[in-house]
C-alpha cells in the first residue's frame, strides 16, 4: 500500500486501530481472523501492530471478513450527513510496476457494502483479484485508454467510453495492453454481512 508524505503512515494507523477494534468487538482470536479471512495470523499481528502496509488483496479479505468495506478500515469511524473530499485525499491502495495507481474514493456501509475506485494504469500494468464473496459485482467505466478486464479465465476489451459489468465472486483482473494510459472508474458492491472463506458462508454482521 502506497501514498505521498505522510499519508501511508496515517493509513496504516486508522487500519491498525479498526482492524484491533474490530476484532476486540467480536472477540476473536487471531487465529478466528486468520482462518475467516484467509489472512496469516502473523501478517494479522503485523497489521495490528502497524508495522506492514498490507496489499488491496489484504485488505479486501479482511474487510470482507469483518463484513465492512476497505474505507471503514482505512479512515476514521465517522459519521457524516454530507462528507466532500477531494482526489488527492483519498489513499492509494494498489501501485502498478509501471506507475498506475488506484484510489479508494469513497465506501458506504449499508445496506450493501459499495465502494468507488479511480484506477490509473500505465502501458504493462496490470493487477489480478481473487474471488470476492459471493455476490459481489463490479462496474468498471473506461475515461480513456483500454483496458483488458479478464473474467473466469476469459479476456474482454474494454475501451474508452464503454462500461463493463460482471459477477466479481470468481477470478477476475485487469490490465493494460496497450501503449498509452489507461483510467478507469470501479464500483464494487458487496452483499453485507460476515464473509468466512473456510466454510464460503455469509452471516449477519455484528
């Protein structure tokens, strides 16, 4: 996980503190969160102790564990009637090896767990997600550039100006082929509750 200045630190805190707060709230172990989210218990215990600036892969498993959505981990619990903020606010979560970027905008938590993205990806990026929980899905819309969006072993071209829409609850990627930029908007929507990848069951969250 990257970002500018002090912004990594600053993430990497808000995620300590909401994971170890969470976690103090349902009362798991270590070993619970580790084997609901797929997590190792000592990348858990690094997390918790602000010491690892955990991957997007990281975070989504234990966002979905926990049964909230990656913003609720990354910034402060509040609640807000109206809430402005500008790009450079929001935290890079996902840096290409050719300088892409992608930003977490903005989550909301109920009743489904939504999530919008800014994704950035330079000629050779590319990024690939495991499963989400059952139910998810994702929009992505193409600004500029092209974008291959590959889905359950199947490739599909995206290019500027055309939406995709597809069930996320499988193996899915994305990345950019070409020879210019590419920038994409996501939404990714989330059924709530609990996800526990040992049994793959959702449960009320807490």
């Amino acid at each position: 996980m990257t970002d500018a200045g002090g912004r990594v630190g600053a993430v990497t805190a808000a995620v300590a503190r909401q994971v170890r707060e969470l976690r103090a709230a349902r009362g798991w172990s270590f070993e619970e969160l580790a084997g609901r989210s797929g997590v190792s218990k000592g990348m858990l215990v690094q997390i918790e102790g602000a010491r690892t600036n955990p991957s997007v892969g990281t975070l989504c498993r234990v966002a979905d564990a926990f049964g909230v959505n990656i913003a609720r981990l990354v910034e402060p619990d509040e609640e807000q009637t109206v809430r402005i903020s500008s790009t450079d606010e929001a935290p890079v979560l996902w840096q290409g090896e050719h300088g892409g970027r992608a930003r977490l905008l903005s989550g909301l938590g109920e009743p489904d767990l939504v999530e919008l993205w800014d994704w950035g990806m330079e000629p050779g990026d590319g990024h690939r997600s495991s499963d989400h929980p059952r139910g998810t899905r994702e929009v992505l819309h193409v600004l500029s550039g092209t974008v291959i969006v590959r889905v359950d072993g199947q490739d599909h071209t995206v290019r500027a100006g055309d939406t995709i829409e597809f069930h996320a609850d499988r193996e899915h990627g994305y990345r950019n082929d070409a020879e210019e930029p590419a920038r994409l908007i996501m939404v990714t929507v989330t059924p709530s509750g609990e996800w526990d990848r040992r049994k793959r069951s959702r449960r009320p969250r807490q």
